[in-house]
C-alpha cells in the first residue's frame, strides 16, 4: 500500500510565523500543504537516511510483531532502534499498535515522500499576516 507524505522544508523562524498565523486565523493552510516539516534539508537527510529508508522496508516487508524482532531483522542494537523510531513516530512515518494491550508493533504510515522547498517558501504570506 502506497501512502504519499508531502514534506515541507521552511526556517525555523519561518515555521513559527506560519504557525502564529494560522492559530490567529490570518492564514489558512491548503489541504495539500506538507504534512511534515523540517527545518533544513540536513534535517531531512537525517532522518530519512538511507540507513533509516531501510528500516522502513524492513518493517514493511517482514512486518515484526515487536520492536524486539525488529532488532534480529534489522541488526540494529535496541537502543539505537528505539531512539530511531522514536524520531520516525515524532515525523509521523512510524507508528505503533498496541497487541496484547502494549504499544510496541512498529509499523510504516509514510512509503513515498514528495518534497517541497524554496527560498522564499511562504515567507511572504506569513509577513504579510503579521502586517
């Protein structure tokens, strides 16, 4: 099942006038604005790294039960998975179901990324709404 996550990247400083601005009713997102944002394209690379890309395939494809199956499949220390993950869910492309009234089956909400960036990424529209 293929899931498209559109992925913005803006400023920081940008981000909060965004943010500002929609909470003060002066900008109204657009249904296909990016659901994710990171403040840099650095940001992004990490962690979408190719390392972390194949984490997701792995739990897409080997479906573990467990963040400790994940571990055999993936040879990845718990640890460091864990902490992985935890990102991964903070972005929204992971997330957990409970089994056994436990949260710990990882599985993949985000397959395909569409990237959206600019110099000038909605720079203007925020301004112009604290104006």
């Amino acid at each position: 099942m293929k899931n498209v996550v559109k992925i913005g990247v803006m400023s920081k400083e940008t981000y909060i006038k965004r943010t500002i601005a929609i909470a003060k009713g002066q900008y109204k997102p657009c249904n296909d604005d990016p659901k994710i944002w990171f403040e840099s394209m650095q940001s992004m690379a990490q962690v979408l790294s190719s390392e972390n890309q194949e984490l997701l395939r792995i739990i897409q494809d080997k479906n573990p039960g467990s963040v400790t199956e994940l571990e055999v499949l993936s040879h990845r220390k718990k640890s460091n998975l864990s902490r992985t993950l935890k990102v991964l869910e903070r972005y929204g492309v992971v997330k957990f179901e409970e089994t056994n009234g436990r949260r710990k089956k990882p599985l993949v909400t985000a397959t395909d990324f569409e990237v959206s960036f600019g110099l000038n990424t909605g720079v203007n529209d925020f301004d112009q709404a604290h104006a």
